[in-house]
C-alpha cells in the first residue's frame, strides 16, 4: 500500500493552533479509522518567531490582544486568559517552546503532550512559555525528570532538530500556523482546507487526494 504523510505545521505559542487544537484533536482521532490506513502523521514545529530577551512592544501586545479577541468571537469556544500581559513581561520568542516540543518527543514521545502543556499554560494559566523555567515546569508536570529535561531543551541535537523542522516547513510550503499538507506517491506537498469549525472538509480532501493517487 501506498503510504501518505499528512503534515501539521503548527506553534505551540500560535493562538490560531490553540483555536485549532479541538478540531485538530477530532482529526487525528478520524485518521486512525480504516479509511485512512495509508495516511501518516507528521506534526512540524514552524517557528514563529525566534530567541529573543528583548520585551515585546507595547504596539504589538497590543495587536496580539487584538487576535485574542477576534479568536474568542469568531471561534466558538475559545478562551484565552488576559491576564498574561500584567503578569508577565511578554517577549516575541517562540522557539524555545518549539524546542520543549521536540526535546519532549526524544525524551519520552511526549510530543503532543508537550504541545498541549505549552498551549494550557501560556493561554489559560497565564505562564509565559518563551521563558525555559516554565518550559521544564511543565514538562516536569508530564512526568518528564527537571534535569534530563533541560539539558535535552539546550541540547545540539534538539537545535538540529528545530532546523530540520523549519526545513520541512519551507520545502512544502507552509507559510503559516497551523496548516495541513498531504503528500505521497505522484503527489507533490498538497495544502488541505482547514476549517475551525469540524474535519469533514480537511477528511474529504484526503479522501480525494489519496483515491486520486491510488
């Protein structure tokens, strides 16, 4: 049989994944039925924005405020805790927590996990991910040891790992978070629809995608 990669490019500090990720979670589920033998998952971690100590602008906290908001109305069911920008002093950085993701992956196939960790933590507890301190916390709260956490975090091998990642998301042509692509035998990387709303159109394009190379 024919084997298929379905790419999701995502962020653990994207606030459209975190509108995402109940849909997302529906889709993985549907993937694991008969009709979609063939199909295997790949979750990239895009990298938003990179390392930086330096505090976010006041101008651009202000616009992420602004996305927050159009989130909550216009995706049902998404909430996000305003209180992360009195407590915390917000930086653009989202690499380390794209490092936690892959660095929980190598240490204990935590990957997911770790994504929904950064995700709770960052838009419903109002810690701030882009600092390493809350990254080990939560992976400590998924079982994971402090100490081989941390080092894997700072690790080279996880810095090749990130790059390899963004090298994925460029070759297949991912220009945002999240985004879903398909690809297989006589089929070239493929955006799938994405909808906030439910799997059945992302569903039918694979349908459509893999029947159409079979």
């Amino acid at each position: 049989m024919s084997r298929f990669t379905l790419f999701h490019v995502h962020d653990p500090m994207c606030s459209w994944c975190w509108a995402y990720a109940p849909v997302l979670e529906k889709l993985l589920a549907a993937l694991q039925g008969p009709d979609f033998e063939a199909i295997d998952v790949s979750h990239v971690v895009g990298g938003l924005a990179p390392d930086s100590d330096v505090p976010m602008p006041a101008e651009l906290a202000e616009h992420l405020q602004g996305v927050w908001r159009q989130i909550q109305a216009t995706v049902p069911g998404t909430t996000f805790n305003f209180d992360f920008w009195t407590r915390n002093t917000p930086r653009r950085s989202t690499w380390p927590a794209c490092r936690a993701v892959l660095a929980a992956e190598s240490l204990a196939g935590l990957a997911e996990a770790m994504t929904r960790g950064i995700q709770r933590a960052y838009y419903l507890d109002a810690r701030n991910p882009s600092d390493s301190e809350v990254l080990i916390s939560i992976a400590a709260e998924l079982g994971m040891d402090r100490e081989l956490f941390a080092a894997q975090l700072g690790a080279d091998a996880t810095e090749s790992l990130l790059l390899d990642h963004f090298t994925t998301a460029r070759r297949i042509g991912a220009a945002g978070f999240p985004s879903l692509f398909i690809e297989g035998p006589g089929l070239s990387p493929t955006r799938l629809p994405l909808d906030y709303a439910g799997t059945n159109a992302t569903l039918s394009s694979i349908k459509h995608h893999v029947q159409l190379q079979s």
